[in-house]
C-alpha cells in the first residue's frame, strides 16, 4: 500500500500511517524544521522541502513514478484559508490561490483510491461552514464521495483532549466495493499520569518569576480562581469582570486528567498548561508524549521551532487508528 503525504509538519500523521504498514513514497513539507525532523528519524523517506506550489505545477505521474489511479493513500492536512468566493461558485474557481487548492490538484492529477483530509474542528463552522461546504464540492469535482467526523484523540490512545475534524475520501469508481469506517474508540482513555513518568530529558521553557509564583498558587487541576482575591483581581485587570470562566488561564493541569490540546508555544496567556507536579511548562519532550510520539523521535531547530512542530502535529495514535482502518477496507478491495 504506497501514501504520499502533503504538508507533512514533523511527521505525527506519517508516524501513524506508517504504523499502519503503508509505504510513503514521498512527504511535502515547506518549513526547513519540519523537513529536517522528518529527514533526520527517517533517512530513508523521500523529503522534499518545497513550497507545494512548485510542486502540484509537475507532472506528478512522472514526478513521483507511480501511474494515475495507482497510488492508495493521499493524506494531509491544509492550513485553513478563506475562499475568495466561498459560497458562490462553489468549486475549484473558490479555492484557487490557497494550499488546499494544491491538494485538490493532487487528488484530480492521481486520483489515488482513498485520502485522508485532516483540519481541525472549527473547519465546520469557518465562515458560516461555507469554506468546508466549498471544500466538499471540489472534493466531489475531482471524483470522490466523502465521510467526515470529529475524533477525539482521547478517545484513541492519548493523554490529551484534542478534537480533529477527519475526512476520508474514496474514488467514485471504488465506492461499491471499498468501505471505510471511522475507528472506535478505545475502552481505556489515557491521562497525564500515563504518559509523564521516565520523560527522557530535554528543552523545556520557563515562567518568570512572577509568574512562577503566582502559580505556585494553583493547586493541581486548578486556575485563576483558586488564586487569593487580591492577588487574582491583580493579575486578571480588566478580565475579572467579565462573564465566561477563562479556565485556561493560570491553569494547572492534574495527572488524573488528560491534557488540554497541545499548543504551538508553551506559554500563552489565555491557554495556559502548567506542569502538574513542577511549576513550568511542559518541555518538548513531554509534550511530545502527550502527541504520542515515541521517545527516540527527534527534533529539529530552535527551542520554539520544536515546540510548534509538536503542537501542530497529528497526535500519532490517532493517525494510526484512521490509517489502520483505511488499510482494512483497501485489503478487502483486493479480496474483490
């Protein structure tokens, strides 16, 4: 079973498909990081660190030596754009100058058996659900019937809450004889104590001062609100008095729970996650846990550049229990 995957980030959703013994021909990745990450964990894959519009011009049968209609898997995820006519023509004129337009191109110049669209869960609703409605049409336009659902990484393996909208595509072609379910979730569902013991060490940012001891405040599961009046109104100013319990900041989490969705940097104000038992954030490789990516997977790039490699990624338990089920309806195609 051969993939190629388009804007591969730090390889959290190639990891999982991987696992799902597919063979990924290739990996797009723009940003030098990302592409060195994959590079350096996977010497053997195909990296190529281009921006993807140089890329879909190609001819893509030649490029990537495989024929049209041959290629089982496209996965990928596209930054989420507005369309300049969303809503009106709705179809490939829509989407024309954005990243997902690239994919699209993709999928029409291969036409693999199946893909896997990746977003997250705010796509739905994004611009009154006009853009994904948009994305739904040109989806059809290249020949594919589609399903979709919200997963929660929760539910498949990681100690973290984290909300995907999944898409899988099948070949209009195909659509009798391959079938695809959507995962189901796991009994167990993992929490921080899981995944945070014997973390291998490495970059972790910090808090200043002030902020260090204000959360030396906050107990574990705890925020803003477990703080002392005074000292909370202080920190708080203008917020305090407004409706809404803005649980995220000054928040503490608790090993006995699973960890908000991991961000691209560790210390924004309105989303904060505190370590449960030290008073910093999560280092990079603790985050990376939460992603469920195995330890000997290594980063490149800044201590900032790590960070937002991880946050951006597909948690890898969750990617291996979509590919996995794309792999069993591609293998029963075969039984046809």
């Amino acid at each position: 079973m051969k993939s190629i995957e388009l804007f591969a980030g730090a390889g959290g959703l190639a990891l999982g498909i991987e696992r799902a013994n597919f063979e990924t021909l290739a990996l797009i990745e723009i940003d030098k990081d990302a592409a060195e990450t994959l590079k350096l964990n996977r010497p053997a894959w195909n990296v190529i660190n281009s921006d993807i519009a140089n890329i879909s011009v190609q001819d893509l049968e030649k490029y990537f030596q495989i024929k049209r209609g041959e290629l089982d898997l496209l996965s990928g995820g596209t930054p989420c754009q507005s369309f300049s006519y969303a809503g009106k023509r709705l179809g490939f004129e829509d989407v024309r100058g954005t990243l997902f337009y690239h994919y699209a191109i993709f999928l029409q110049k291969l036409q693999p058996k199946t893909f896997l669209f990746e977003n997250v869960r705010g796509l739905l609703s994004h611009d009154k659900g006009k853009t994904f409605q948009t994305m739904e049409k040109v989806f059809t336009e290249c020949g594919y019937l589609i399903q979709k659902k919200i997963l929660n990484a929760w539910d498949y393996g990681n100690a973290q809450k984290r909300e995907r909208l999944i898409t899988i595509g099948v070949r209009k072609d195909l659509a009798d004889k391959l079938k695809i379910n959507f995962p189901t979730p796991h009994k167990y569902k993992p929490v921080l104590r899981d995944v945070l013991q014997n973390v291998p060490e490495s970059l972790g940012a910090k808090y200043s001062d002030y902020k260090r001891k204000l959360f030396e405040l906050v107990p574990a599961g705890g925020y803003w609100r477990d703080l002392p009046e005074e000292i909370a109104k202080d920190y708080m100013q203008g917020c305090w008095n407004m409706a809404g319990g803005r649980t995220g900041i000054l928040r503490r989490m608790s090993l006995d729970e699973p960890s908000l969705a991991v961000l691209t940097s560790p210390t924004q104000k309105q989303t904060e996650r505190c370590h449960p038992l030290e008073t910093r954030p999560f280092t990079i490789r603790e985050n990376a846990r939460i992603q469920s990516f195995p330890d000997d997977w290594q980063f490149c790039g800044s201590m900032y550049s790590q960070y937002r490699q991880v946050g951006n990624a597909v948690p890898v338990n969750l990617a291996f229990d979509v590919a996995k089920e794309i792999k069993i309806g591609l293998e029963n195609l075969q039984c046809h």
